[in-house]
C-alpha cells in the first residue's frame, strides 16, 4: 500500500508482508556453493553422533564427492580430534574464515580451530553460542560442496533451534543406541524436526552390537535392539547399525576416522546420493 510505514506494530491491515512473515534464513558466505545441508542430530548425548557425522563425510568423500563439516557442538567440539587436525583456521584478506582441511581432502569448521587452546571450556550462554554457529555459515567461505553436515549438540536447545531457522538444512539423520529409553528422547528429535519442517532422512543406530573375537557370534550388551520398533512407530528408515569395534574408537582418538571403511555406512550414503 502506498500509505505503509512499513511499521507492522502499528497496523491492522492483512498485507502481504504480514501474512507471509520474513525467513529466518542467515544468507551464506558470497563465496560458498552448498548443494545439501545435513544436520545430524541426537536427543541425548553419548551415542556417537560425532562419529555418524564423521563416517558419513569420509564416505560421501569417497564417493567422489566435495564435502564439508561445520562442528556445532560449540562446547563438545570432538570433530578436529577425530581427523588429527590441529592447525588453526584463519583469513583471508576479504574477512572470510577459511575451513581446515583434512588429510583426506574434507573441509572443517569448529570452535577448537579458533581457540588457543584447544582444552580451553567455551564457557558462553546460549545466544552467544548460536551467534557463533551463525557465522560458521556466514562468515567460512566453504566454497563448492555437495554436502555440508552439521555435526549439532545433544537435545533440542538453542544451536539445533539456529541451525534450523537459519541454515537451509535439506534433511537431518537422527542418531540413536539400542536402549528402550531412546526411543523416547528420539521421539523428541523427530518431533521437533517436525515442528521445523525439516525431513527426517532415517536413524542410524550406534553400538548396535558387537562381535565375539573368538567365534564371530553378534552380541548385545545393550539387549535386543528397539531401533527398528522407534522407526517403525514415525515411519522411518533405519539407514545404518554400526557396531561396537576397538578399532573404531582407536581410529577416532588417533585422529584417523578417515582411514576407516564401514560398510553399514552404505545405507547413509545411498540416501544421500538419492538428494542430488
């Protein structure tokens, strides 16, 4: 209307700039080209979902693809370690942070590559976390990527809320352990996702089992698994169930979990590969 202040406070009219209200997106770095945003997620923490970030990467990396990780578990930050990076990320002359780079060739964000040291606890509230997981996305010149995954904290506080209204996060894989306790906490996760309008691309279910070194037999010290009965009551997938292996704690505290090749990451990638 010619007569708007643009002052919505003040008005009663249902204009279109009321009805439709303005996106919460954060606009990305100038110099960034991301095709996919995944967000992986967790409703508790302690179930492995830096691990199910990490492996999804390398095999997204291994299929050809340009890939990276922006760690926004701001006061759990786990990701460098996993990859043995400890350079610290800088600028450039524009005023753009740029990614690490891994062995491997995969481009990483984290608090730990800005600090001084590394053991140093980010002891900030809430809005300053998310403000901080805000620039990862505005301010890292990421470059050209088909896949961005989002490595968030446990729960349903404020980074996940900031991730999903300000990133375009085209799908989050939930990560889960066997216990009948989780699924409940899941339900949360999936709910939420929900609430954002953001698709659920399936579970992925850490610690599922493990093998006996003697005879091979598949046991189960969390008991019987309840994942495919959780998937079963939303709908979902179970994409992956990753056992629990010394060698992939090993991999992961020697800053090697790009050196590792889990088949049950096959199911992740090909849902994956399935966006493009």
């Amino acid at each position: 209307m010619s007569e708007c202040n643009h002052d919505c406070a003040s008005c009663q009219a249902n204009c279109a700039s009321r009805e439709q209200p303005e996106s919460l997106l954060a606009p990305a770095n100038k110099h960034s080209d991301i095709k996919k945003v995944i967000g992986v997620v967790s409703g508790k923490g302690g179930v492995g979902k830096s691990l199910v970030t990490s492996l999804s990467a390398v095999a997204m990396q291994r299929r050809g693809h340009r890939v990276g990780i922006m760690d926004a578990d701001i006061t759990g930050p786990s990701i460098p370690k996993m990859f043995g990076v400890t350079e610290k990320a800088y600028g450039d002359a524009e005023g753009n942070i740029l990614p690490a780079l891994t062995g491997s060739g995969i481009e990483l964000m984290s608090i730990n590559l800005l600090l001084e040291d590394e053991t140093a606890p980010v002891v900030w509230r809430g809005s300053l976390i998310s403000g901080v997981v805000r620039q990862f996305w505005t301010d890292v010149n990421w470059g050209a990527k088909e896949f961005l995954f989002v490595d968030m904290p446990p729960g349903t506080g404020d980074v996940p809320l900031t991730v999903f209204q300000s990133l375009p996060v085209d799908g989050i894989l939930i990560v889960l352990s066997p216990q009948e306790l989780v699924g409940m906490i899941v339900e949360k996760a999936v709910n939420m996702a929900k609430m954002m309008n953001i698709p659920v691309l399936g579970l992925v279910e850490n610690m599922a089992y493990m093998s006996c070194p003697d005879c091979g037999k598949k046991l189960y010290p969390f008991g019987q698994s309840r994942t495919m009965k959780v998937a079963a009551a939303h709908s979902l997938p179970l994409l992956a169930q990753l056992p629990i292996d010394p060698a992939i704690a090993e991999a992961c505290d020697a800053g090697k979990v790009d050196s590792l090749n889990i088949q049950a990451m096959d199911g992740v990638a090909d849902t994956l590969e399935r966006m493009l």
